[in-house]
C-alpha cells in the first residue's frame, strides 16, 4: 500500500486522524500533556514485541501532526507483509474447491496456537486478537507462518507470562472470529496445542469454557464486522477481475452523482416486488442526515422515494467515505479502519447492486 503514499509498496502507513469534536478534544492533549499518541505508542509496542521474539511487522517509524501545539493526527509506517493476508479473508476465500484439508486445518491450528502461547508466554496480552489482526501467509513445506498485528497499546507488557484472565480475553476474540464465520469445530484441539499437552486438564477445561462463554458475547459485533469484511473483500475482486478484462474505472464526484447514474428513474419512487433486495443507505455530514432507498429488483435499480419499512442492508456512514468506497480511492481502507462505515443486514444485497451497476455499464469499480 505505499505507493498510495508515494512511497515502495513494501511500506504500510496508517494515519490515525479524528473526526469527531470529542475525538479531537481527547487527542489533542496527546504527545503533550496527557500521554504519547496512538501512533507513537504502536510504535513502540510493536518494537517491543520484537525484541521478546514475536511475530510482527517491523515497525519503520512514526510522525505527529500538531497545530497550534496540539496533536491532529498522528502517523505510523511499517514494512509490508508481503505474501501474508489475513485470516478473515483467507477463510472468506477457503470455500469450496479451494477449501483446505483436515490435515492443512491441523496444521494451521497447531502453528497458530504456538505462536499465541509464545506470546503469552513473552508477557504480552494482544487485547484485540480476532482474525483480522493475525496475518498468514503458506510456507513451501506447506505449513504457515503468523505475524500478530494491532495490538492494544493500552495493555501492559509483565516479565513473566500473562495471567489466565489475559489468555480468556485474547483466545475468546479468536474465537469469535470462528464463531461469526461458522468456523466452532477445532478448539479443542486448539487447546492442546496451545497448552502443549495430549490430553486437557479439568482447569484447562474449564478456561475453556470461559472462552467459549465470553466468546460468544463478542460473536455479534465481530459478525457485523465479518459482513462487511465480506463485502470489501468481493468488490476487491471485483475489481481484481475489471483490471484483467481491461475495463475503464468510472470515478464519481459526488454522492449525488452516483444515485443519479446508477438509477433508472430516480423521481419515480419504486415498488419492492417479493423478489427484490432494498438497501438504505443513511449519510451524515457536514449538510445534515440524509437517506436514499435503493431498490434493486431484476434488471433494473431504482431509487425509492418512500421509507421501506423493512431493508435487507442497512449502511450508514458519512458522504465522503461511501464516495472514496465505490471510487476505489486510497483513502477508503483508512476511513474503514476509522469506523466510519457501518453495515448491518444481508451483504449479498450489495453484491447484487454492484452485479446490477456492472450489467447496466452505467460505472466499473475502480481498479
């Protein structure tokens, strides 16, 4: 992702900026009067975890953006991981004719579960361990190599190994993870791994439990999570496949533009058939809340002028970043990362829009 900064494409930078006026009162005393940035706290965690012997990125520097001696926003760029993905994503893609063998399934738990009891062991709590903080990538001998990523620089590190509190919470994220993408077999043999033995011990059991037990409180947020990981992770083939056919990329200027291209008849409000999908989508912004209603029936999209009462997708965020999202601009992964995309409901209702805009050729996800 460097090149989007000018930089190699073996450099990764991520830019915490703050939106929202509480935000900017919070972070604006940071690196001044009330503790180090975000930015500069990863920093040094991440160098940290390095020095104990943990699989991470290297960390390569960070920067912070003050005015008027408050901090704006803050920087932290790290090497690439080249040839790794996440595992939400790999899973995401592990389906079907690609779907890996019990012995590969074996084999991927047993490698995970080392990596986590060595950092465990190291004296590090990671504090957000579900799948889209752990990288993978497939070794020649066919087994896996791990890097853990974002880790909660609020948590702090201890001499020793961290307590069974510290494992329930990292290993009831993983599980979520599982859970929301209907992965649950596994865990016990997970466990064994991790704790290094043939057979679980009634204590062990019991932590395992716990785990399940907190796991399963986290499982809804990380599957709303999941749905839009899905999401991001088809319209980025999609536009993998846009660039092999040699197809233009259509940019829009505006929000507006877009509903306007995309529907047929945008004055005449639609009635949702049984078979059609409806998607609301719900802006905030400088000009206030606004809605638009997308019915997406067959052949043909249109925009729904009514309030339906009831919507297979839901997606609210600001103008900007559903702009930057469909024009496949850089900002758009950052923006998500930022929290500013919300999505509940059934994803395929807009996987079914985008198959519809491409049928129409009315736009092409930028590539």
């Amino acid at each position: 992702m460097g090149e989007a900064f000018g930089g190699p494409p073996n450099v990764f930078v991520k830019r915490y900026r703050y939106e929202r006026l509480e935000q900017r009162i919070k972070q604006a005393f940071r690196g001044t009067l009330f503790g180090r940035s975000r930015a500069r706290r990863e920093y040094e965690f991440l160098v940290e975890m390095r020095n104990r012997r943990i699989p991470t990125v290297r960390p390569i520097a960070f920067g912070e953006d003050y005015g008027y001696a408050f901090l704006q926003a803050s920087f932290l760029i790290t090497e690439g991981a080249d040839g790794f993905r996440s595992m939400d994503v790999f899973a995401l893609n592990a389906v079907g004719p690609k779907a890996l063998k019990r012995s590969q399934r074996r084999e991927l738990a047993r490698g995970l579960a080392v990596t986590i009891r060595k950092m465990h062991d190291a004296g590090v709590r990671h504090g957000g361990l579900f799948w889209r903080n752990i990288l993978l990538s497939t070794g020649s001998d066919g087994g896996y190599d791990f890097l853990l990523i974002d880790p909660d620089t609020h948590g702090r590190m201890s001499a020793s190994r961290v307590p069974d509190a510290a494992v329930v919470s990292d290993l009831s994220e993983l599980v979520a993870s599982g859970i929301a993408l209907g992965r649950r077999a596994g865990l016990s043999a997970f466990m064994k791994s991790y704790f290094q033995v043939s057979r679980l011990t009634v204590d062990q059991r019991n932590l395992t439990l716990r785990i399940i037990e907190r796991a399963h409180t986290l499982a809804p947020s990380e599957r709303r999570r999941m749905a839009v990981t899905e999401v991001i992770e088809w319209l980025r083939q999609h536009a993998g496949n846009a660039r092999r056919g040699d197809r233009s990329a259509r940019v829009f200027g505006s929000v507006d533009e877009f509903f306007e291209q995309m529907c047929s008849d945008p004055t005449v409000s639609a009635d949702a058939s049984p078979s059609s999908r409806v998607i609301r989508f719900s802006f905030s912004g400088a000009d206030g809340a606004f809605d638009r209603t997308i019915v997406v029936d067959g052949e043909r999209a249109t925009m729904s002028l009514a309030r339906q009462a009831e919507h297979d997708l839901e997606i609210r965020t600001d103008p900007e970043t559903w702009l930057a999202l469909i024009s496949g601009h850089a900002d758009a992964y950052p923006r998500l990362r930022a929290g500013r995309f919300r999505m509940e409901g059934d994803p395929a209702a807009l996987c079914v829009l985008m198959e519809y805009l491409d049928r129409s050729e009315l736009t092409r996800l930028s590539t």
